[in-house]
C-alpha cells in the first residue's frame, strides 16, 4: 500500500483561523481598555493635583487658626500688630518708618522723574 502525503488545506486554515481570530480579539481588548487606561491616569494626576491643595489649604488653615488664637489671647501680638499695620504707638512715642529698597536712580534724568512722581 503507498501512501501519499497530502496536504490538507482546510487544517492550514483552520490553524490561522484561530490565529486571526486571537489577534483581533487582543486588538478589540486593547481598543476597549486604552481609553480607560488614559482615564485612570487623567483622574491620578487630578487626585495628586487636589492632594497638593488640600495640604496648602491645610497649612493655611493652621496658620490662620494660630493668629486667631494669638488674637485671642496674646495682648502682646496684639499691640505688635497695632503698632505695625495701625501705625499707632504709645503716647509720647516717636515712630520712625524706612520705605524699603526699591528702585535706585541711575541718572539725573531718571531722578527727575521720580522727583515729579512723588511731587504731583
């Protein structure tokens, strides 16, 4: 008996068949997840960006929390605090104010200039 070999397609397409149809099933599971993958990373990223308020707003918070308590019951800071934004100071008390460093001027020109900016 002689046996021949033959080659049977329709096991060679059978074969790819399911190949093809693994592949388009990865493609259709990365179609699906990628957008949810790019919302999760979108929704981190705003998490982080919140985390970092929250935590200013944490330390402002304290902060304000502590000059309220020293409003309260510090009549040290409060005088302090007169005598700073008030301009008040005890009678007979002479106050002296220094304007901070600013603009230096160059030349005569330029002096001229601030010299009518604060004589109008």
């Amino acid at each position: 008996m002689i046996k021949l070999k033959t080659f049977n397609i329709w096991l060679y397409l059978v074969q790819w068949t399911k190949f093809l149809i693994f592949c388009a099933f990865l493609v259709l599971l990365c179609i699906v997840f990628i957008p949810i993958i790019r919302k999760i990373d979108q929704l981190e990223k705003k998490k982080e960006l919140l985390s970092k308020e929250y935590a200013e707003a944490q330390l402002k918070n304290k902060e304000l929390s502590r000059k309220l308590d020293l409003l309260k019951h510090d009549p040290g800071y409060i005088e302090r605090m007169a005598r700073d934004r008030l301009n008040m100071g005890k009678p007979g008390e002479i106050i002296f104010r220094f304007d901070p460093y600013g603009y230096v001027p160059v030349n005569r020109k330029d002096i001229k200039k601030q010299e009518k900016t604060k004589n109008p």
